[in-house]
C-alpha cells in the first residue's frame, strides 16, 4: 500500500475519513475521482493545510460557517472553495473517528435503509451506507446547499459602505515641503 505524505482537497475529492495506522498513528482514506488514497494525516490537518493554501483555515472556516449559518447550529458544513463549489459536511461532530466528510457536489442521490440507515450515492460509482436516520441527512445536506447559496451570493454582491469624513488636519506637501490644511 502506497501512503501519501499529505493531501489537498479538491474538486474530484468525493469525500474522505480516517483511520488507524498499525502502529496507532491516524491517517484518512481519500477518495479522489475512482481512486482510493491513503493519506499520512488526519482528516482535519488535511482540511485545514488546504485552507490554509487558500489564505484561510479550519478555524476560519467554522468561524465563517457559524457566522453565516447561525451560532445554533452543530457539526456545520464547511467552505473550502466556493471558486470552485467545494464545501464538505461531516456525518458526525468534527473530531470524532467515525467522522466522514462528504464533497456536496458529489452527492447524487439518498435513499433510506431499514431501520435508521442512509444509503448516499456518489459521484464515480461511490455508495455510502450510513447510521444516520434519512431525515438527519437530509437536514446536513440543506444546512451545506444554504451554506454554498450564502457564500455564492456574498460573494457576486459587492460590500458596500460609507465612512463619515471625519475632521481634523490634512497634511499637504507643497514644493517640497509639509503643510497643515
């Protein structure tokens, strides 16, 4: 098995999770398009090196998330790249093992399983059977379409704002010289 030093999410990352090394250390499964990667890193430094190439990072993402979607709401979808449309919502809380990230864009389709099950259908031929209730993800799935609907329009809508001169001096230079206005 090949193991990968890091990993960078982006658009053909359909989603990923981690996992334990033989020795203890973590590490994530990435699926990326139809390949299957095995990455020497968490889930959330992998989350969080890619933001931070990007000029933010995980903090700022669930900063950001918290702000826009509203401080109530748990286990938020986060932004990776609205550029691109790449925004990821976590199946359970964040630092938790059992914790799979899914790429929203490659969602295709949901469908309940007995019981309280969820079966995803992702891009590249991927299904995920999940112990979440049906009705439970669909709520996560709405929670990250909302996010990518507020950051889109955020971002196509420039901010606007006004600033009251304020008195006080100006400092002109003239020949050469400062003066006071």
């Amino acid at each position: 098995m090949v193991i990968w030093p890091e990993y960078r999410i982006y658009a053909k990352t359909v989603g990923f999770y981690e996992e334990y090394y033989e020795d203890g250390r973590k590490g994530t499964w990435v699926l990326d398009g139809k390949k299957k990667l095995f990455i020497a890193q968490p889930p959330h430094k992998i989350i969080d090196s890619t933001l931070v190439g990007l000029g933010s990072s995980l903090v700022g993402a669930i900063r950001g998330s918290k702000l826009l979607l509203g401080k109530g709401c748990k286990m938020l979808p986060l932004t990776i790249n609205a550029q691109f449309g790449i925004f990821l919502l976590p199946t359970k809380a964040y630092g938790r093992h059992d914790c799979l990230w899914l790429s929203l864009m490659h969602i295709e389709k949901t469908e309940p399983l007995n019981g309280d099950g969820t079966r995803v259908y992702m891009s590249y031929g991927h299904v995920f059977d999940l112990e979440i209730k049906h009705c439970l993800f669909l709520r996560k799935m709405d929670k990250a379409r909302r996010l990518r609907e507020i950051v889109t329009r955020n971002a196509q809508q420039p901010f606007t704002f006004r600033l009251e001169p304020k008195a006080g001096l100006t400092i002109v230079e003239e020949e050469g010289e400062y003066r006071l206005k």
